[in-house]
C-alpha cells in the first residue's frame, strides 16, 4: 500500500506530472485533496469535498484511485466528462504513475446499438417506423469496425435522429437473457469488462438507475466496488430524486403498445383485438396531452386533476391499458416476446394507478409537460433515508467532489438533503488570482426582476459591456422567456456588432465550438450552459447572469418540499431556496475564470444582491473578485489588459476581502 504522502508527492513540483504534463502547474490545494481521498479509499471513509475552480481535483481524485490497488468506480455528471476522463486524462495518470490497472466505461444501455431491435427495424417489423436506408448502410459500416458497439461512435447520424430510437433498447423492452441476439449483445459485453476491470468510468444516470432497479429487484448492472467516487456530485440530490421515485411516460406507453404489435406479429395472430387496442391505447395517450392544453413545463398533478376533461381522459387510458394488459397476460406464455410486454404493461398500469388514485403518501405527483408528450412523476418529499439506506447497501468508501458544494464554508445543505450527517469534508479555494484576473460588475440603476421590461434593461445595460469585452461573452439567463425576448432584441434591433449564438438553434457542442472558433461571439443560454462548459482563453472574457438562479415558486417539487420544511418548523427560504440558488450562481460564475491566464468581468444584474438582506450570502459565496458598480471600471479593465497593464500571476493569489458589511461591497 502506497503512503500517503507519496501522492502528495507524485502532484508536488519534484512529481512526475511536471515533467510528464505541459503547464501542469504544483498547487497545494490538490495535493491536499489527494491526500484526502486517499485516506478515504483506504479507510472506508464517506468524504465530502468542494475543490474551486483550477484546483486540479480530476487528478486529486484519479492519482490516489488508480494507485489504491481497488475497484473503484467513478461517476460524472455527464457523458461528455465521462468520455474525457475515459479517453484523455486516465491514461495520463496510468502512464505517468506507471500503473497497470485495467479501466472500463460504461452507458447506460440506450447508448449501445441493440441487434435484434436492429434487426426488427429492417425487416419492418417495428409497426410506423420509416427505414432511413442511408443511415442503416453507415449503422452496418460502422457496426463492422466497432468493438464497443457505442453509438457516439457513428459521427455520421446525430445524436438525436429518430433512428436510435428504434435499434437501441431500453430497460423496459430489453428482453434479457430470452433476447436471441444475447450473446453479441453490445450492454452485455460492456457490463462484463467493467465487472473485470479495476476502474469503472460511468454517469450518475446510471448509478442511479442501476440502484432503483436493485430496488425493484430486477437485479444489478454494475459490479461490486470497493470505492465510489462521484464528481460534479452538486446535481446528486437532484438525480437522486428521479430514480428513487417512480414515472410513467407518454413515450413509454406509445412504444409498449407498438412494441406489443410486433411481438403479436411474431408469436401469435390470432386475436385481432389486440392491435386494435394498441392503436386506441396511442389515441389515449395523445388526448391525455392534449387535454393539458398549450402548457408546458413543470405542475403539480393537483392543479390538473381538478380537470373534468383532463380525468375523463387518464379514466380512458387507464381502461384502454387495463385491456391491453389483460390480452397480454393471456398471451404471454405464446413467446418471450410477449412475456415482457406483459410484465411492462404491468408496471406501467401499476404506476398510472398512483395518479388514478391521486395517492401521494409522502411523494410529491407532478407533471412535466413537453411540446408533444408528458412524463408523470412520484418524487420523494425527502430521499436522505433512502440514499442512506442505497449506499450502505455496499461495504465502500464514499467520495462527493464538486467545486460547488458548500455555502457560506458550511456542507449542512447538501449533507443533510442526502443524510450524510458523518461525513468527512474539506474545501479548498480555488488558487486563480481572481482580485487581478476578474471584476464582479453590479450594474446600478435596473429595475427589479419582477419589472415587465427587466429584461429589456438588462441588455440595454449589457450593451456597453459586450462593447468593452469585444464580445466574447456568455448571457446566461434563468428562463427560456427571457432567453428568447433577449435574443429577439438583440437579433431584431442590429443592437451588436458581434457574432449571436443562441441555445436551441444548433446542439449545444457546436454552438461552444463555434463560440471558440470565432473568438468573439455573444452566447445566450440558459442552465445547460450554467455548468460543464469549459472555454479557456479569451474567447470568453465576459458572463453576464440575469437574475439570481431562484427556483420557480410554483415548480410542484420545490412547492412541495417547501411545505414539508414548513412543518417541520424550518424556513424554506433560508434553509432550501436561497442555498440551491447560492451553488447554482456558483456553478454559472465559475465559467468566467479556467485558467491562470483568463481574465474577464461578472456582470450579475439582480439590484437584490445589495437591496436584500440575503444578497449579502451570495455575494460572500462568489470568488473573490473586487466589486465595482461603475462602467468606467468595466471599460478600464478590459482596456487595461487589452494595453498589457494587467499581470495575471496565478502564485500570487491574494483572496482579498472583497465584501464590505457597512458600504455593501
């Protein structure tokens, strides 16, 4: 076993990773964090750490996993960081500590390519899917050369074509072990390297699913750990409270009864009942939305299930799939097929009954409602007792890592929301000079937030900002609304001279690479673009937040856990509002800054920060750039550096006060 300090030393300045890593730089901060997850892997130890920005906790993190001789498994928040850990900074850390532990990356199983739905899609046999020739000629070119049958592989078909839809399976039409393409299946080989390597690199989605499903005794996908380390672990309650409750989807329903034609199809025939149904089950399903209406978004099951209409037409879907699960029980013992479309309906009808029911017993039943579908959800009021209860499941050290955790130098909110009452925790602040490299600009003189033209005086305010930085600049707004109003302005009055990019019109990875490409661009977006966004460099110099990150007052689960704090005496605000809000600033602020040599302005519009009392938390929370709410700073900085008056020296990072209790900055 490997000491401790030894890790320290393999980051130090006489560590291998100088000479090994261009411009890696020694930082006290992530040799300290390595020390501590390393004593965390060796003692079974629950760890909480938020490392700030340019802290280096990636290899904080690796060196002391890889060099611990465990299994151990590493989740991140996306799938973008799951593959840049996978294929660029693990076997780094392999090479450069000379280890030879074995490493493997696992997605959930939508993102492999399924032969025998493959092989349904070309014969015809999934009923109302339209074969894009073209794109199963690339799928079969690609499927020839490929090992991992990972479909991010295929750069010729987006990401979001219908076609993955159709040969990818998912949890419930998966046919298991009675699949007849079982033994090439892509999810099983996957499953069987991470169950003999020594690192396993996957994503919160799937820790999740895989400990809901366990729940439900549907058995594991991943293997057992000694170790689990889980970064960007800031949106862990938030995922957390989708697996452990319970949702049923338009889109579930529709493929249940296309996929039950088909089974039909192949293994009975003789009871035409049962296509009929499934056609009238879509038709259900279709005015179930519509009788929604034109809304959208997050609501309370509540304030639908008042509906007279909206009732009428759960009532139908809820008979319609009541009959095409009785005829599929009758079938089922025809094929394997329809065996599993039965025991799906079956627990589609079982999780629809909640909402038939109106039956919340400590669960919060809410609706998200999109252009042309629907998920109903039942989310747990509060999931401490059942992460405790998932995680205690393994004999295991337990690492949460973020560089957004606390508030105020305190983890109470984010230990307590998953009941990690006796967890070890340790910040370090970022070693960026942000009192030389930044400014946080508090514009005066804008209305309040609540104001019909707020948004109107937030780009009008931006405007001479936008023009100092020389574009170069994120908006990041907290609603689509106002995301769009303010691309309206700005795209209909000509208003800048730089180039716009707005979310929603090209996939996110492309709009970054052509922010970065253009290198002086304006971006608009909303909270995508609030984390797990990394430009270095001076194509981004300026990010401006429109308001303060608050939840939606009637967002039903925020809603309903207010109510439940309220009983329980504490203040929702204070204790659940304002520190979610806190660490989602946080998130959005630590764009500006990436590197010792970035530079820039924070532009935060909300006139609460100094108006309101609670102001003074986010301000407190934020780095430590000096505040200023004069434009001619803005433009003096920028200038400065522009002119090389400005020397970023990141060893000389002051972390100065930059708060004032008595002049409010």
């Amino acid at each position: 076993m490997y000491s401790l300090s030894t890790v320290s030393e393999i980051l130090g300045p006489d560590g291998p990773f100088v000479a090994s890593i261009k411009d890696f730089v020694p930082r006290f901060q992530q040799q300290e964090m390595a020390e501590a997850v390393a004593l965390a892997l060796e003692v079974n130890q629950t760890l909480v750490t938020e490392a700030g920005t340019g802290t280096g906790k990636t290899f904080a993190y690796l060196v002391p996993a890889v060099m611990s001789g465990k299994k151990i498994i590493i989740s991140t928040g996306t799938r973008n960081l799951q593959e840049q850990l996978y294929y660029r900074d693990l076997p780094n850390v392999k090479r450069i500590v000379k280890s030879s532990a074995t490493t493997a990356m696992l997605k959930g199983r939508s993102n492999y390519l399924c032969l025998h739905r493959l092989n349904l899609h070309e014969n015809g046999d999934l009923s109302g899917a339209a074969v894009n020739h073209q794109q199963i000629q690339h799928i079969h070119q690609w499927l020839r050369r490929s090992e991992s049958g990972d479909i991010s592989e295929v750069a010729e078909i987006p990401e979001n074509a219908p076609i993955w839809v159709q040969v990818t399976s998912t949890s419930d039409n998966c046919l298991g072990q009675d699949c007849p393409d079982i033994s090439e299946c892509h999810v099983m080989k996957a499953r069987k390297k991470a169950q003999q390597a020594d690192l396993v690199i996957i994503n919160h989605h799937l820790l999740f699913s895989d400990m809901s499903l366990r729940d439900e005794g549907f058995g594991e996908l991943l293997p057992s750990v000694n170790g689990f380390i889980l970064d960007e672990a800031h949106q862990i309650p938030d995922i957390a409270s989708i697996f452990f409750g319970k949702y049923i989807s338009s889109r579930q329903l529709f493929e249940l009864g296309r996929d039950s034609v088909v089974e039909y199809n192949k293994e009975a025939g003789d009871m035409p009942a049962l296509p009929d149904m499934a056609v009238r089950l879509e038709k259900r399903v279709a005015a179930l939305r519509r009788s929604f209406g034109a809304r959208q978004g997050r609501t309370p099951w509540q304030s639908l299930a008042n509906s007279r209409v909206v009732n009428e037409c759960l009532k139908r879907l809820v008979e319609e799939l009541d009959g095409l699960n009785n005829i599929l029980e009758e079938l089922a013992p025809r094929g394997k097929g329809l065996e599993s479309c039965w025991r799906r309906s079956s627990v589609l009808q079982q999780r629809l009954s909640v909402f038939d029911n109106n039956d919340e017993d400590g669960h919060i039943v809410w609706v998200e409602i999109t252009a042309k579908g629907f998920i109903l959800h039942e989310t747990p009021l509060d999931i401490a007792e059942i992460f405790q209860a998932s995680i205690k499941r393994y004999d295991s050290s337990w690492i949460f890592s973020s560089a957004t955790l606390s508030v105020g130098n305190s983890f109470e909110h984010f230990t307590n929301t998953l009941g990690l009452h006796e967890a070890t925790t340790h910040q370090w602040d970022s070693p960026f000079d942000y009192a030389t490299q930044a400014r946080l600009y508090l514009p005066a003189n804008l209305p309040e937030p609540s104001s019909s033209h707020y948004t109107s005086a937030i780009v009008e305010a931006a405007l001479p900002v936008l023009k100092a930085s020389g574009g170069r600049a994120f908006m990041l707004f907290t609603s689509h609304r106002a995301l769009r109003l303010a691309a309206s302005l700005l795209e209909d009055g000509n208003l800048i001279d730089f180039p716009l990019l707005v979310q929603g019109t090209a996939p996110r990875n492309e709009l970054l690479e052509q922010f970065r490409k253009l290198g002086n661009a304006v971006l608009l977006g909303t909270g995508s673009f609030w984390e797990g966004v990394d430009v270095k460099g001076a194509a981004l110099s300026c990010v401006i937040i429109d308001k303060l990150p608050f939840a939606t007052p009637d967002d039903p689960v925020f809603k309903a856990r207010s109510e439940l704090m309220v009983r329980r005496g504490a203040n929702p605000f204070r204790d659940y509002q304002v520190p979610n809000a806190v660490i989602t600033l946080k998130q959005g602020a630590g764009r500006l800054i990436r590197d010792t040599s970035d530079y820039g302005v924070m532009m935060l519009c909300d006139p609460r920060l100094l108006s309101k009392s609670y102001g003074k938390t986010f301000l407190r929370n934020m780095p430590p750039m000096k505040i200023t709410r004069s434009l001619d700073d803005v433009q003096s900085f920028f200038s400065d550096v522009k002119n090389n008056h400005i020397d970023v020296d990141s060893e000389s990072a002051h972390n100065e006060v930059v708060y004032d209790e008595n002049s409010g900055y």
